[in-house]
C-alpha cells in the first residue's frame, strides 16, 4: 500500500510536469516556438512522470488507484498531442 505522503508528492510531482509540459506544448503551437531541445526535454519529463506513476500504481490501494489513473491518462493525453504536433 501506498503511503498517504507518497501519494501526495507523487500526484503533487505530476501536476507540476503536467503544467510545465502544457506551457511548452502551447509555445510550440504558436507561431514562435520554443527551441527543439526544450520540446524534447518536456516530452522526457512526462515519460520519467509516467514511470513514478507507474511504480506508486503497483503499491496503491483501489481509491489510490483511480486518481493515479487519472493523472496518468493525463500525462497519455499531452504525450499524444506533443507527437502529433511534430
């Protein structure tokens, strides 16, 4: 079972990539982006989030659970729209 401290940090972890990967995702979609270095950088951010997730996941209770999901699904989703982008 996950503890309550590290359930805490690990969501409070992920919604800080989430934010910093968005603003760098929403710089790229306009009409100056930043450089490539950055992007790929914020991609690898939510690649590294999404493997904490993961090992919180493995030791997390069912209502744990669903919250780690859902942050999860969120870190999937700005994956997907950074690829397509480029």
């Amino acid at each position: 079972m996950a503890n309550r401290d590290q359930m805490e940090s690990c969501m409070e972890k992920a919604e800080s990539v989430i934010e910093q990967v968005q603003k760098v995702y929403d710089d790229a979609r306009r009409v100056q982006p930043g450089t490539e270095e950055e992007y790929t950088n914020a991609q690898m951010m939510l690649e590294e989030m999404s493997g904490e997730l993961d090992d919180v996941l493995r030791a997390a209770t069912p209502e744990q659970r669903e919250a780690l999901n859902r942050k999860q699904q969120q870190i999937r989703q700005l994956q997907n729209n950074m690829i397509l982008k480029r």
